[in-house]
C-alpha cells in the first residue's frame, strides 16, 4: 500500500531525526477485548491512529532496561499478562485513539490494545 501524505510524513521524520525509518499498517476489527496482546519492540514507535478508535495501554519495563532485539518479551507466541509486575509497571498512559491523535511509545515500554 502506498499513500503518498504518508510516504512525506516519513520523509519528514527521517529528515528531522536523521534515523532510519519503516512504516507499519495494522488494522484490527472492531470489539476485540484484545487486538494486541502486551509485548515490547526494539525500537521507539509513533502510533497515528489513521481510522476508527483504539485503546492502548502502555506500561513501563519493571527494572527499566533498554530491551534488545533479542531480549524482547511478548513476542513469537508468549503471550504475556498486564498485571505480571515482574516484567511490566503499571500502565503509565491508558487512552482510546480516534482518527488524528498521535501516540508515542519508546523502546522497551509494554503496550496492548483493543477496539
């Protein structure tokens, strides 16, 4: 899929952070309890929330590591809980997405969703 408002918005980012950048499609439909279980990603992410609504739920790591490509929790089939303290603070941002709103999740910070 190619659109070319996104292809400058991307432009845009690369040009102000000087940072290699990808862009992600997800859609997920609507009345799912879970559409993404909690997980962590290598790496920062901006979330534009593009059509319909989201809701998300974002917990910072419990020892506040920088978590590894290799080390990321949540991924390849774990399917992890949001009340595991061990791994994850309480969320830090629960908010519902709608067309427009822009979220930012940094670099081993937990999050989840629903619609």
């Amino acid at each position: 899929v190619y659109s070319p408002p996104v292809a400058a918005f991307t432009r845009s980012v690369v040009a102000f952070f000087h940072a290699y950048t990808q862009v992600n499609l997800y859609v997920s439909p609507a009345g799912l309890e879970v559409a993404t279980s909690p997980h962590q990603d290598a790496h920062s992410v901006f979330i534009v929330q593009a059509r319909g609504c989201k809701r998300w739920s974002v917990h910072p790591p419990a020892r506040g590591n920088w978590t590894l490509r290799s080390l990321q929790r949540g991924k390849a089939g774990e399917v992890l809980s949001p009340s595991d303290g061990s791994l994850m603070q309480p969320p830090s941002i629960e908010a519902t997405l709608t067309p427009g709103d822009v979220l930012y999740v940094p670099r081993a910070f937990f999050h989840a969703t629903a619609t």
